[in-house]
C-alpha cells in the first residue's frame, strides 16, 4: 500500500496560523530535512507526484516531508516512514521531459504525525 496522499494534521514543536486540518505527505528516501532551510528535491514516484500537485492546490502550497525508514520500499505506507518531518513549502517547481519534478521546497518547522 502507498501511503495516504493526505494525513492528520500534524501536532509537535510548532504551530501554524491557518494551517490546514490535513496536508499531502511526500515520502523521502535517503534525506532528511532540518527545519529553515531551502533545497531541491526530485520527485518522481507517481504518489509523491500525487502529493506535489495536492499541495499545488492549496492556498499556501505546503505539504509534509517525512523520511522514510527503508530507502529501498517503492510504495511505502505509513508505517514505512519516521514519526518526525517537517512541514514545507512548495518554491518552486519544474517538471522534466522524464515525467519527474523537480522542486524547491522551503522547510518551516518540525513537525511530529499523530
């Protein structure tokens, strides 16, 4: 099973004015992100692609990015991923003759998924 495109809102360090009761969930494979800061990510699996055009769709453009415990699952459902990510914002996005994505995601805080 793939994990949900949308998950519970997130409670943990911080907390966000206006934040949506649900935010899409990008899996990471071999990266973690630290809050503050602004970095590409390539996304390619048709679910994170899922969860990159849900986050297009909302007001802020944000979605949960949460690393995944086996690099190696493809489709990972929610117990494949680590209880602590953080939430982000989507910068910037190009899509790639290949069919992937490649975005700039702007970290805003931790988060830990209940």
């Amino acid at each position: 099973d793939s994990p949900p495109p949308m998950a519970g809102r997130p409670s943990g360090e911080v907390s966000f004015a206006a934040m949506p009761s649900a935010l899409p969930v990008l899996p990471l494979r071999d990266t973690v992100l630290v809050p503050h800061v602004s970095t590409p990510i390539l996304v390619g699996r048709p679910a994170s692609l899922a969860a990159v055009e849900a986050a297009m769709q909302l007001p802020e453009r944000r979605l949960l990015l949460v690393a995944q415990k086996d690099a190696e699952v493809q489709e990972p459902a929610a117990a494949d991923l680590h209880r602590v990510g953080v939430v982000a914002r989507l910068a910037h996005l190009a899509r790639l003759p290949n069919g992937n994505v490649k975005a700039v995601v702007e970290t805003e805080g931790r988060v830990r998924l209940t």
